[in-house]
C-alpha cells in the first residue's frame, strides 16, 4: 500500500466494536495498516459494546477475526497489534457509568476518532452521549456507516442530530466503495489521460451501464433487507457514486471539496424519475429458487429471517439520465442484484459506432468500441477495439480486446478499502468520504421511485437464483436495441 498521509497518535473509539462489520472489515483492516507500518505506534483502538468483555476476551476475538479474514505469518505482529486493543462496556441511553469508564480509557490531549459501526438511528444519542461525557475534544472526527438512514427525512433528522455534536468538516460518511483501489483509478484514468476526456461526452458514447451484482443472497439479514430493499442498500450509496464518479467534470484539483463538490452536481442534474418513466425506466426483481455455483439455492421468501412483507426488491435495474450539456441524450444503466450467476463490479462504457464504414465488403461490421472498468474480481480496465484478422481477401473484423490487469501490472498487494478509509480518516483527510449534501441530494433522486413502487403496489418479478436477473431488466435495454454487458473476462 502507498504510504498514506501522516497521522498523530490517536485514540479510534469503535461504538459495536464486537459486531459483525468490526470483526469482518475494521479490525482485520487496520491489523493490516498496522503490519504495513502505517498506524502511528501510539494509536490504540478502544471497543465498546454492551458484551461486559475483558480486554483479553475481545483481543481473541480480533486475534480469530484476523486470522479468519487473511494469513497471518509473524505472531509477534499481530500480537504487537492486540496490545493495542482494549474494550470498555457502554449501554447507551443506559447506565452512565459506562461513559465515565470511556472517559477513563481515552488519552487526554490526544486526537480522537468515533467510529460508528451500529445501526443509524443510534447515532444520534451516541454523539449526545459523548457530548455530554465531555468526550468531544477540540479535532474529534465521527465516522458514520451506510446505511444513513431510509429516506430523505430521516437522513436529515440522522444528519442534524450529529451536526449539533460534530460540524461537517469533522464528519465521515463512509461508502466503501470509493476506498477500492479501481474506483479511485477511475479519476486517474478519466483526468491524467488526454486522450480520453475529447471523447467523454454525448457526442461519442452511446450508453453507460453500472452493475454490481452478487452470487450471494440476503443470508441472515433478511429481516434488514425487507425494511430495505437493494434501491435503499446499493442504488442510493454504491450505485449512484459510481455513476458520480464517471459523470462528473474535471474538479480544479483533487482536494476535499473540489471532488466532492462536481459529484454533487450530478446528482443535482439526475432527470427525476417520476410519472410514468417508474414504469418504463425502472425494474424490480427477487430471486426464487435456482441453482448458484452448482449448489441448489432456495428463493428470498425461504431465506432465513421470520416471516417477510413478500415484496422487497433484491434487484434492481434502473435508467439514469444526467440533464446537462456533457451527458445529454446518453443513458446511464445501473443493475445490482443478489443471487445472480457471477459476482461482479463493472463500468461499462459503450461507444458509439462508427458513422461511415469503408470496408463494406468486410466480413463483420466495425463493433461500437467499450470500455470495461472491472472494480471486483480480478480488477483491471479492458477496452475493447475492431481489428482485421489475419488473412487474405476481405478483412475480416472482430472485436479484441486491450487488458491492463492490475494485479500483474502492480503485483504488490492492493490494499482492501476499509484500510484506505480508514487510513485517511486517522490522517483527517475527508475526499473519498460522502458529504452531507450528497446523501440528501441521492435520497431526493431515489424516494419518489420507492414511493411509486409503494403506491402502484406492483410486486416484484421473480427471477431464478443463479441468472442474469429477470426478464424486464433486459426489455429495459432491448427496447432501444441495447444488450446487457455479459462478457465474462479470463481469471
């Protein structure tokens, strides 16, 4: 990993420090920065939970989270990282003495992160409760998880409960999908390539299509899913990110506000999806049962979780338009799904074909060119050109493809996002986080089509787990003669 930028020591407070996301993504993250050398050696990491663990009890838990999540080689190491952990018990909203025990674990005069990996609609009596423990200390910085709340109101009520304790510039949304290495070599590839930014507009492409789909289903969290839904769980966060990312203009430089300030733009020129344009531009599906990886796979309503509402959606496909000069006429295409036949995170570029042939006597006809931005698995950028095969007579054209892997390019290990991310938080630089106005920019764009939905009371169309989704994602594209991108690359 390059070396990120420098941070103090620093005490980083982890609210449900022995859940799920601490135990999968942030522990094993920064066991990673710290085996990397790059968290300073007085920085500490202090759990708490409402468990009642002794620090030894959480240190093996961490040490099994670990060594589940990557191969630990050097003991000494990752024991050298445990000694840097401890747990303090906190019932917020509870007894307060659990506060004046975090009182007592933090360092006075030492910089402070409070990370948040519980529920949204705790976060609001977390920070009062710090706040009022006297815990907020001058340079304080509050992470917050997605979800960020389930619609504009209620974003906004999360938001202005943490703004009365934290001010924005101390505040970090995380989406975790801008901390994956491909993510952030789109900006380097769209803004350090000349060539690029002439043909980046309306004039020579002709679509966008954005997936993310999974081989997984909901698992145990399904009873979260049905008061969710994949338009609350990917498009609104993950989705419409990439889609700023890929559509935004150049920003004056790559700083906190430059970046972020173009993404918001975009989300500002989403044409709204209202009226009839929910039912022509917009899909809903569930999985059924199917087959997934040769393993038969039971549907969404057998999944375990208690009884379900029956109509939540674990797909979507969707048709963006962004209204401005750049983008005007060029459809954008999101697709995220559960359950489907690969798991994939792509951009797709798609353009134009070329307006006059002069091989008409070829054997096949100059394709539209595309390009791939393949963010997981075997991460990499394709771009797909028309060559002649080798041969006499009349050319003969097929598509070929230009592959930059970026694990054979850059054969050192790529850090995971969650390191970048918090990387950047110790070190207090807020770009590759999500400001306050882009997430209520993104819930006024998605809560008109949730309501439609709800309203029109349509259920959604069940697709076989283990496919390519349901039918009407593909009428989306087919009715303008498009297809879905499909290929899958050479592992």
């Amino acid at each position: 990993m390059p070396q990120p930028p420098a941070s103090e020591p620093t005490d980083l407070v982890v609210f449900g420090g022995t859940g799920d996301l601490s135990m999968r993504k942030l522990l094993p993250s920064l066991h990673l920065l710290d085996r990397d050398g790059h968290l300073d050696a007085g920085t500490r990491v202090v759990a708490v939970s409402r468990d009642g663990l002794t620090d030894a009890d959480l240190r093996d838990k961490a040490a099994a989270a670990v060594r589940s999540h990557h191969e630990v080689d050097d003991n000494d190491g990752l024991n050298s990282f445990l000694d840097r952990l401890s747990h303090v018990t906190v019932d917020v909203g509870g007894d307060p003495r659990g506060w004046e025990d975090l009182a007592r674990a933090l360092v006075p005069g030492r910089d402070r992160v409070f990370h948040l990996a519980v529920p949204p609609m705790l976060s609001g009596s977390i920070c009062r409760g710090l706040r009022d423990a006297g815990l907020v200390a001058p340079g304080a910085r509050v992470v917050l998880e997605k979800p960020l709340g389930r619609d504009l109101v209620s974003a906004r009520e999360v938001n202005a409960e943490v703004a009365e304790i934290f001010p924005e510039s101390a505040t970090y949304r995380i989406d975790h999908y801008l901390g994956k290495e491909t993510v952030q070599n789109l900006l380097v590839l769209r803004f350090a390539n000349v060539f690029l930014e002439p043909l980046w507009n309306s004039r020579w492409i002709d679509h966008v299509q954005i997936t993310a789909a999974e081989t997984v289903g909901v698992g145990g969290r399904r009873g979260y899913y049905d008061s969710a839904g994949a338009m609350r769980d990917m498009v609104q966060n993950h989705l419409l990110q990439l889609l700023c990312l890929t559509a935004m203009e150049p920003p004056s430089s790559y700083d906190r506000d430059a970046v972020r300030n173009e993404k918001l733009k975009v989300l500002q020129a989403l044409a709204p999806l209202t009226g009839d344009r929910v039912d022509t531009d917009t899909v809903r599906g569930q999985y059924g049962p199917g087959t997934v990886g040769g393993e038969e796979v039971v549907g969404y309503l057998d999944e375990a979780g208690g009884p379900s509402t029956g109509d939540t959606e674990t797909f979507v496909a969707l048709r963006a338009e962004v209204a401005n000069w750049r983008w005007a006429g060029v459809p954008f295409y999101l697709r995220t799904g559960k359950r489907m036949a690969h798991t994939r995170s792509e951009i797709v570029v798609r353009f134009r074909e070329v307006p006059h042939t002069i091989f008409p006597g070829a054997d096949g006809r100059p394709g539209a060119g595309e390009l791939v931005i393949r963010l997981q698995p075997d991460e990499g950028i394709h771009l797909t050109m028309s060559a002649k095969e080798p041969g006499a007579g009349a050319p003969r054209l097929r598509p070929v493809p230009l592959r930059l892997s970026f694990a054979d390019t850059f054969p050192n290990r790529s850090p995971e996002a969650y390191e970048r991310l918090l990387a950047d938080v110790l070190a207090g630089d807020p770009t590759l986080f999500v400001r306050r106005d882009e997430v209520e920019e993104a819930w006024r764009w998605v809560d008109p089509v949730i309501e439609a939905w709800t309203d029109r009371n349509t259920p959604p169309e069940i697709y076989p787990s283990g496919s390519a989704g349901p039918a009407g994602a593909h009428r989306l594209l087919g009715r303008n003669g498009r297809t879905w991108y499909e290929q899958e690359q050479p592992r």
